[in-house]
C-alpha cells in the first residue's frame, strides 16, 4: 500500500498543478521551457518565482515525504556535464521535457509530444540498458 | 494575482516531484532499467499526473478562456520533424546517463548540491547553445 500511495499522491499533485495553471494562467508547464525563459527571455519575474517555488516543493524530503531509495553515492562530475548538457540542448531542440511534453502534452493528445515521450523513453532506457 | 498562482504552482509540483521521488536519480535510474531490477513506482505517477491533466483539458475546452489571462497559449503545433525526433532522443540519452530531467535537476541544487551545480551548469550551457544557434539560423 504504501509503495502505491506517495508516486500516486506525487502524480496527482503533479496534474493538478498541471491543471490549476492550464485552467487560470492558460499555458502549459514545462520546466525546461520555464528555465530558459528565465535565462533568455525578458520576462523573468514569473519564470522566477514558479522555479524557486518548485526548489524549494522539491527539497520537501522528511517534511511531508519519507525516502524510500536513498540517493546514489555522488558521481563523476564528468557524467553529470555531459547529462547536462545533452538534456539542455535536447530538451530545447525537441520543444519539452517529461512535463511539457510528457505529462501536458499527453494529457492533451499531442501527436508530436506522444512521438516525443516515446523517443526519449527509448533512448533513455537504452541508455540505462547499456551503462548497466 | 500571475505572481500568486506561479509560486504556489512551483511548490505543488516541486512536492509531487518530491512525493513521488522523482526528485531521486536512483528511483529514475531503477524505472528506467527495465532490462535489470525495474521499479515501475513511475508509471502510477506518468498515469495519475495524466489523469488529471486529461480532466483538465477537458475542462479546458468547454470554456472560452482562461479564468485569470485573456487567451489561451497552449501549443498547437502539430507537426512531427527531426528536431522534435533528435531533440527528444538526446534528450533521453541525457536523461539515462544521470537519472535527472530538468525538474529534478533543479531540485537537485538543494537536495544533492555536489551533483546539482555539475548538471544544472551543463542544463544552462546546453540551453544556451540551442538558443545561439536558434539567433544565428534566425538571421
């Protein structure tokens, strides 16, 4: 039971909010977009406050949430550059990430969201295939 | 009220991140190994997070406008090109390697900082490469 309850109780906080904002603001979330508009764009008070809210949502550990898989041991810089910057670029190139595209876009049909979380579901599971 | 409904919307979402341990690489890692010792816990959140973003727009689409702005802006391309294919498959690749998407690398700044900083920087160049060469294509 309780292995089912916190990913349900994440999922459907995530959709909500996914929801809340959709119903109210109008647009869709996803953080790879709202993190380069913070970077890029001229309009950062907005990006700001939505990315300082979901650090500090997200750093919830032990408040409301108990851990159950401990975090890795910390890895290679290395690993984590190139991770970096193959998701900054990709996620820009392909127009979204697990949220935009993957919980947004599928929650609405999108054909190119539904083709975009298929490929990167692929090519991460390969991924992990191989480094494993 | 823009200000309000943004803050309160990062923090609720930072929280299922957190809820679902999204947030943790070795969860993402463990979902995403399906060839070794698989953890599905991800798949109820991708199902419940969708289910109510179906409600949504459904809901959505019986209304004229939103509650707060004066449009709608929810993406309507419908296209599917190799940027959207190569993009996302990098992507993918990125995600594999860490176990950290864009939300969960932010999170990461706090949670795991020796590893958040490493891939939030990378995150940063990486989006800005995209954007030089998105100026340099537009000219």
């Amino acid at each position: 039971m309780d292995s089912i309850f916190n990913p349900l109780v994440g999922g459907l906080l995530i959709g909500l909010t996914a929801t809340v904002y959709l119903l109210t603001i109008g647009k869709v979330i996803g953080i790879s977009g709202i993190l380069s508009q913070l970077l890029f764009s001229k309009e950062r008070l907005l990006p700001f406050l939505f990315i300082a809210g979901l650090i500090i949502g997200g750093s919830a550990y032990g408040v409301f949430t108990e851990q159950t898989v401990p975090f890795p041991e910390v890895r290679s810089p290395w690993l984590l550059i190139i991770s970096g910057l193959l998701v900054g670029y990709g996620t820009r190139l392909g127009g979204g990430c697990t949220s935009g595209h993957g919980v947004c876009g599928i929650s609405r049909f999108s054909p190119r969201s539904i083709i975009a979380t298929l490929t990167f579901m692929a090519t991460a599971i390969i991924t992990v295939a191989i480094v494993n | 009220m823009y200000a309000f409904i943004t803050l309160a919307s990062g923090l609720v979402f930072g929280l299922g991140l957190a809820f679902s341990e999204m947030t943790n690489p070795a969860v993402v890692i463990g979902f995403l190994d399906i060839m070794g010792d698989w953890n599905p816990s991800l798949i109820i959140v991708m199902a419940s997070a969708i289910g109510v973003g179906v409600i949504g727009y459904a809901i959505k689409n019986k209304r004229i406008k939103p509650l707060v702005a004066s449009t709608w802006q929810v993406p309507n391309l419908r296209h599917i090109d190799s940027q959207l294919i190569i993009g996302s498959g990098l992507f993918g690749i990125g995600w594999g390697l860490s176990g950290y998407c864009p939300g969960p690398g932010l999170t990461a700044l706090t949670n795991n900082p020796n590893e958040g900083l490493y891939f939030i920087g990378a995150l940063i160049v990486g989006s800005g490469l995209h954007f030089l060469q998105n100026k340099a294509t537009q000219k």
